[in-house]
C-alpha cells in the first residue's frame, strides 16, 4: 500500500496494448473504468499492458528470473499511483483478473471513482477454479448476473454446467417442461467464455439417469425397469442414447472437457439387476469400470479429456464421507482398472473433509480435483487438503434442484454465498478459516451479484 488515492477524471482515457484485441478483456476494461474511451494499441510484444493517465511506464520483465507473477498465464501486476495505473500481464486472462482487483478496490465518491495508491503482484494458489451448476430456461438471466459478476469477477476459470436434461433435438421424448434450450445454453457457453471461463459439460451416467426415463421413455434399456435409476451399460440402446446427447452437446461446448458423472450408480434400485440378461453374473466393479473406460475412450478419439465423481473408487475409511465402493477390495480394484486418463473430481461434504482420498487417489497417479459443497468449514478444510496434496485445484458445486433460477436461489442462498469462499482460497491459498477472513461472504455474493456489469457481453461494441 502506498499513500494517496488515483481519481479517474472525467476526460480520462485508457489504453490496451497488445498483439490481439481480447473482446472479453475489452469488456471487463470498460467496466471496470467506468465506461471511459478506451483505444486499442497492436505492438509486437507478447504481453498485455493496460494503462490510465500518466502513471510510471512499467516494463514488463523477461528473461530467466521472471517473477511469479510474470511467468505464471493468470497473473499479474497491478501498479496504481496518484496520477494513473497500469496493469501488465502475460495473457489476456492475467489482464482481466488485474481488472476483476481494480473493481474491488474502486471507491466512489462526489469526485468520482477513487483507487488507492497501491503495487499488487498476483497469481492463483489452484489452477482449477470452477463453480458447477444446473442451467434452467427460467434460470438464465440469474446465472448470466452469477457468470458475470460472481464468477468472472472472483476469478474462476471453470464452469462446470449439468447440462444432461436440456432439450436435445434426437430425444425430443425426455424434454423437460423448464429443459434450457441449445440456443440458451450457447448464450451461457458464451458468456462465461468472455469471462475466461472454461465450459465444461456435466452430463451424468449410468446412474441418476432419471432424466433418461423420463415421461416412461427409454425404459427398455433400463438396469432395473421396476426403478429407473440407472441404465443397462451392456445394452446397445444405452451406448446409443448417449452418443445421441453428447454428438449434440459437445458442439456447443466446444471443451477439451465433459464430465460424466459415474456417481452413486448403486444408491437406487438394482445394479447389476440379477434380472437383466446382459449384465447376470457381472460386478459392480466390472459394469462401472467398463463403462467409465469404454466413454472415456470415445471422447478421448474426439480431442476431449472426460471427468468423473471419486466416490465409487473410495471404500470405507478411505474418506469422511462419499466412499460407495462397498469393501476396500471393490475400490483397490476400481482404482487399478479405470484408465488413467480420467480425470477424478473427488467430492467429500463433510466438514471435517481432509487430504486422505486426495493423497490416495494422486499416489496412484490420478489427475485430481476436489470438490466442496456449501458449508463453510468444508470449503476451508477441502480446499486446504487440495493444496497439501498438489491436486489441481477445487470445484464448488450446487445441488438444489434439476431446473433452478432466481427464486430458488432466493431460498437457498447458502449455497451461492458459498461461491465467494471458493475462490477465495482456491486463488489466494488462504489458510485461515472463514470467520477470520475478514468480510462477510453473503455481504460480499449480494453485492456483487446485484451490481450492474458489462463484462462477458459477446458482441459488444467500442
């Protein structure tokens, strides 16, 4: 911190130098300056630099001992003095999360907007920062404000979206009163990319797949008709039907990503079903792990890395909660056959989650991400475990119904509060727990989601 404060003037002027205009980095630009001319600048250099008024010329520093905020692609150096400001990133993306700091440090006064004097060098604690959610055709507007004001500006950089009972033109029969449309999910897609936000499909097989059995449809390929929870990993209709979906969400996605749940596939009905033909006399173990394999297999042959949820290779006592492999042999065995090219998003919502899964799972040479719900002490001690342990980062999720919007999220705030926790110590690495962080994460989610922005607006003008 320095002393004195930097006041936009009315004439001020910014400018963005670099190789290539960003869209969503010009956005965020003028947004965070309140709507100030701005000229774009194309010079050779590799780097991005924005500046306001006549603050210091700032170099940006090369060579063999670079500083971390210069080699590292999402940081950046942010230089604030009483007579201007300049940001200096690597990347577009270490440029906008400069911006995302200067909106927090604004101060608006009757002389206009004040920024106090002050030299900050930033880079994130994780490399994978996401939030996941549920899109909705009423719930689009909410989370456009949550990409956009939460998101974006707290510096996530994933986007995980469960997207697996949206309306897809070749199963017309599973379509949802409150189903997202494709178009709207592109809008979502859109969005978060122009805030550096990766979108990554969450599409959830072979269990909850009630959305595959809904309105009575599909149920021929089933794993337990009488309960339609899972389906048939054997049947060719089931292999089938997902191709179906994911040839069409893909596209829209555009991720070197999707996520394809494999999650609590034995909490409902039966599986295997002692009825089914294709799957008599086959394990767990061998259907779950066939499967997982078998899929990621196919979106590998497309350029696509898949995810899935840890708690079916986790026994007892490997973890404080989500361990559903019944016997510690069942996990071994899971562990040492699925492909390690999956990546595995280990959830634990207890709040007294700890590293050993983590430690576990990345020891048998897992890539792996953790992932918290809404509890504050869990996001602290989670997030923390995935720092010890070197995982890649933290993923915070939602779970308050297939079709949320504005209204649920009303009564279930909680959970997008909880969003604010997140990142901060998935970027900042934190150690302190949530009291002692000093604000007051639904003070700071309400403000923020209520703000007006600009940023993440594809197609905008300037």
């Amino acid at each position: 911190m320095g002393s004195g404060v930097c006041r936009v003037q009315p004439d001020s002027r910014w400018v963005l130098r670099a190789a290539a205009r960003d869209e969503g980095l010009w956005q965020a630009a003028q947004s965070a300056l309140g709507g100030k001319r701005g000229t774009f600048e194309k010079v050779a250099q590799p780097w991005v630099t924005l500046a306001v008024g006549s603050g210091s010329t700032a170099n940006f520093p090369t060579g063999p001992n670079q500083p971390r905020w210069a080699s590292d692609p999402e940081g950046y150096r942010l230089t604030v003095e009483t007579n201007g400001l300049v940001i200096l990133a690597a990347t577009a993306q270490g440029a906008f999360y400069g911006l995302q700091t200067l909106e927090q440090l604004w101060e608006e006064s009757a002389e206009g907007r004040l920024c106090p004097v002050v030299d900050i060098e930033d880079w994130p604690a994780m490399r994978f920062r996401g939030a996941h959610w549920f899109p909705s055709a009423s719930g689009v507007p909410m989370h456009q404000k949550l990409i956009r004001n939460v998101f974006g500006a707290f510096k996530l950089n994933r986007s995980v979206i469960q997207c697996e009972a949206a309306q897809w033109d070749k199963h017309p029969e599973i379509t949802a009163p409150n189903a997202v449309s494709k178009a709207d999910l592109r809008r979502l897609v859109a969005t978060g990319r122009g805030c550096f936000l990766e979108p990554i499909p969450l599409v959830n097989v072979p269990g909850h797949a009630e959305w595959i059995f809904r309105n009575g449809s599909n149920l021929d390929f089933a794993e337990d008709p009488q309960t339609p929870y899972a389906y048939c990993v054997n049947h060719p209709k089931s292999f089938a039907f997902i191709q179906d979906v994911l040839n069409e969400c893909l596209p829209v996605f555009e991720s070197k990503y999707c996520h394809i749940g494999h999650d609590e596939v034995t909490m409902r009905g039966r599986f295997p079903s002692p009825e089914c033909p294709r799957c008599k006399g086959a394990t767990t173990t061998e259907l779950v792990v066939k499967h997982a394999n078998r899929l990621n297999e196919w979106l590998n042959e497309r350029g696509v890395e898949s995810m899935v949820w840890g708690d079916m290779l986790l026994g007892p006592g490997e973890a404080k909660d989500a361990t559903h492999a019944k016997t510690l042999a069942d996990a071994r065995a899971r562990r040492e056959a699925i492909s390690r090219k999956v990546i595995i998003v280990d959830w634990h919502y207890a709040a007294s989650a700890d590293a050993s899964s983590l430690e576990l799972l990345r020891k048998e040479g897992f890539r792996v991400v953790a992932a918290s719900w809404y509890t504050p002490a869990n996001i602290h001690h989670l997030a923390q475990a995935a720092l010890a342990t070197g995982a890649e980062g933290l993923l915070q999720t939602t779970w308050m119904g297939y079709f949320p919007d504005e209204q649920a999220m009303k009564t279930q705030l909680q959970q997008f509060t909880a969003f604010v926790l997140a990142a901060e110590y998935a970027w900042s690495g934190r150690k302190e727990p949530p009291a002692q962080l000093g604000y007051d994460a639904k003070e700071v989610f309400l403000k923020a989601y209520n703000r007006p922005r600009s940023i993440g607006a594809p197609g905008a003008g300037g």
